[in-house]
C-alpha cells in the first residue's frame, strides 16, 4: 500500500494541472501543507475555498483536492463518498476519468483489486493525458504484483517506462518510474543512487522521502547487504509513524523483523514485532470502523440516482404495475379452483427428511472425536469433502446434518471455533507462543490466513489477538 500511497501523492501533488481561479497559488498551499503533513489544516483550506467559488468546474476541482487528503489520511469513506458526489455533478469527461482513477485507489488501498482494476479500465479508455496512463499502468503494475502475477507486472511497468521514456522533462513521476523500472530489472546500485537523491533534495515530501528509504533498503536486501539495510528501513519506519497510517508502520517493522531474523540477531526482531503487532491491532480496528459501511456509498449512490430519475419513468413503470396487477386479478380468479387443489396436495405431502443409519452416526461420532481429542483441527484446509473421505462418511449432507443438530452450527464455523479456543488457550498459558507473531500463530491454529484468524478471533472473543497478548503480558 505505500506504493499506492506514494504514486498517487506524486500524481496530486507534483503534476495538479487543473485550472483554478488563481492555480498556483491555491495548489502551492495544498501542497505545502500535504509535504508537511498537515492534513487538516489542508481540509480547512480547501473547503474555505470552496465556499468562495462559484464555476462548477473549479468546485470539482477542489472537490478532488478534498479527496486526495482524504485519501492520503487513510479516510477512505469518506474519500470515496466525496469522489462519487463529485463525480455525479460533473461534465468534464477528463474531470471524471481523474475521480475514476481516485476511486480506483482507494479500492486498490482497501485491497479490493477487481473493483479498482474496473476503475482503472475506465481511465485507460478515457483518458487523455499521458502523465495519468503511466499512474494507472504503475499501479496496475502492483495489483498484478499483490495477484502473484508478474508477467502482466512487467508488461504494466515496462508500458509506464516506454511513456515516460518519450518526455525530456526530469519530473517526480518519471524519476519514480524508472526506480521502479530498475528495482524490477535488477539494476539496484542505479535504484539507490536514484532515491539517494530524493533523500538528499529538502524539497522531498514526507511521503517520498519515507518510500526512498524504503527502497534503498529493499535494493541492499537484493545486494544480501542486510546490515547496511536496516540503518535505511530504520529511518523509513521513524517517517511512517508521522504518517499515523498503521498500514505503512506494519509495512516497516515488517520489514526490519525479516532482515533481523535473516541476520540472526533475534533480540532486535522482537522489538519490531511488538511495533509490528501495535500496528496490526490499530490497522484492524481501524479498517473495522473505517470499512464497516464502505460499500454501502455506492449503494446509497445508486439508490440517489434512482430516485432522481424522470417522472416520466416513474409513470411508466407505475402504468405497467398497474396493467399487470388488472391481469394477475383476472388469472387469479381463473385459476383459483386448480391453486387450491394444489395446495391441497402440498398439505398432505410429507415433508423430506435426511435419515442416517446408526452405523453412519457412530462412523460420525468418532471421527468428530478424533477431531477434537487428536486435535486434528490443526490441519489446514479442512473440508467437509476430504473430512468425509479421511474418515469415510458415506455423505457431506450426513455430516453437516449431524452437527447442525447436535452443535447448532455448520461443519466450517465448528472447526474454526475449535482452532480459535486453542489458540486462546495457548495464548493464555504458553508463554513462547504468546511471542509469535500473529502469522505464526495463525498457521499454528490451523488458519490459512491471519486475516481470517483475526476476524473470527475478534468476533468470539471482542479482542485482537494481539490485545489478549498485550493484556496477559502486561
């Protein structure tokens, strides 16, 4: 996420190119407060200056300067509510692919990849401007990257590359394009002389100036120059934690933890692993409070629309309703003998109910013991088809009848309750497990994701797993 993060900051804050009453001005003041992170003072600014102007176009274009803080403040509610309205009230069709491509990233940051690649299509097909293709192709390039597919990456990357490559101008944007170009093409000595620069240039904003550490750092792991790495991501997590996102925090410790254990000094790793974990339980609530009704903004929208439609629509649909309503009175009493009779043999038909034989309840009975007692739980990826044929259940449908009645529960919810109470249970009295990291301890309790570890264990027991730690050890 930092190098979504990262590009689009460079594309608001570097490339603005839409008119203004006074542009520079206004734009310069934006950006200072966003290169020194003061976000909310950038609200203030912006929404004063909005009450100032009157054309619709320079209203949707602070509208989206209203949005890029939004975004960069982690605020992606109400960033995309601001993006959708906006994007309602506007006929700049190049205004409009530029609210596509800011809703498409805050998809993209919410790790909802199909929705933002459908955002990012409608940019690619509508857009004009060269500077906002290379954007939408780098950060397709990392959705491919995150999707494990690397040959569309290199496609993406190497489009942005060969767009940049035509200009003679030495802009942020294609200064990031060919570090990223480099990483990927494995020219890392070049990578961090490039982002050197960045660091050494006072004019860097906060956001920039954190990625270029970052990357040296990941340029020196490549070099298998692990100690000379960590003095760089060292320096990258001291700046993300004036971003106050728990997203790039977790990122950088992440980060650090992985090159400590690699250089064996484990002492230092777990003092990143607590930074790490803080950064995971506010990452959680925050994305709980912050994502709970997301997508009910685009609901909302739709709904809006609808109700905004033509009368003349509304007319039509009510004459339809009520030329199908006139019909369905004269089938109903048409047909009222035959529906009655129907009725009548629904009523005496008895109702189909699944009988299992003993044999097959004790074959169940045992297994499900074997289950809990042998703590086969443990084993990732459980299903109720292999449980049936390890075990050899005649049917799926005996098994999941069996425990709907006996445990009020499905076959799935049953064995993550029984993974969770023992990753409690162990939390609670093993004291090397409770240093873990959440991953590890995910995997122990047969989860085949910490994401879903922390959503069913926060949903039985009103905690992270990382605030039951805290609490115990405290």
């Amino acid at each position: 996420m930092t190098k979504f993060k990262f590009i689009l900051l460079s594309f608001f804050s570097f490339l603005a190119n839409i008119a203004f009453a006074n542009p520079d001005s206004i734009q310069q003041k934006i950006d200072y407060y966003i290169s020194t992170a003061e976000f909310d003072s950038a609200k203030i600014y912006i929404q004063t200056k909005l009450n100032d102007i009157n054309q619709a176009k320079n209203i949707g274009s602070l509208n989206y300067q209203l949005v890029k803080v939004l975004f960069i403040q982690s605020n992606y509610n109400e960033a995309l509510k601001q993006a959708f309205n906006s994007l309602d009230q506007i006929d700049d069709k190049q205004l409009s692919v530029k609210f596509n491509f800011i809703i498409g990233c805050i998809y993209s940051a919410i790790k909802d990849y199909g929705k933002s690649i459908e955002y990012f299509d409608l940019v690619a097909k509508g857009s004009k401007d060269s500077s906002l293709l290379v954007k939408t192709h780098l950060l397709a390039s990392e959705l491919h990257l995150e999707l494990n597919d690397s040959t569309n990456a290199r496609k993406s990357l190497t489009a942005a590359y060969n767009i940049t490559s035509l200009s003679n101008s030495d802009d942020p944007l294609k200064n990031h394009v060919s570090i990223q170009y480099n990483f990927f093409s494995q020219n890392y000595e070049l990578c961090k002389q490039q982002n050197l620069k960045i660091i050494q240039d006072t004019s860097s904003f906060l956001n920039t100036k954190s990625y270029a550490f970052s990357m040296i750092g990941d340029c020196l792991i490549k070099q298998d120059s692990l100690l000379e790495a960590t003095k760089y991501l060292e320096d990258f997590l001291k700046l993300t934690f004036k971003t106050n996102d728990p997203e790039q925090v977790k990122i950088a410790a992440k980060k650090l933890i992985d090159v400590y254990e690699k250089l064996g000094i484990q002492e230092k790793a777990n003092t990143y692993h607590k930074i790490y974990n803080e950064a995971v339980s506010d990452s959680l609530s925050f994305s709980i409070e912050k994502y709970r009704d997301l997508y009910n903004v685009e609901k909302e929208r739709e709904l809006n629309i609808a109700k905004t439609k033509n009368s003349r629509n509304y007319l039509l649909i009510g004459l339809s309703f009520l030329l199908v309503f006139s019909f369905g009175i004269y089938y109903f009493f048409k047909k009222k003998n035959l529906k009655n009779e129907s009725l009548d043999i629904l009523k005496k038909a008895p109702a189909k109910k699944i009988v299992i034989s003993d044999f097959e309840i004790e074959k169940i009975k045992k297994a499900i013991h074997l289950l809990t007692s042998e703590q086969l739980f443990l084993t990732p990826k459980i299903t109720r088809k292999s449980f049936c044929i390890n075990h050899k259940i005649k049917s799926e449908r005996y098994l999941s009848h069996y425990i709907n009645t006996e445990y009020k529960k499905s076959f799935s919810i049953f064995v993550n309750d029984l993974r969770i109470e023992y990753a409690y249970n162990r939390i609670q009295n093993d004291s090397k497990f409770r240093n873990y990291r959440i991953e590890e301890i995910a995997k122990e309790s047969g989860f085949g994701s910490k994401k879903s570890f922390e959503r069913v264990f926060l949903a039985k027991y009103n905690e992270t797993p990382y605030k039951v730690i805290l609490r115990i050890t405290d």
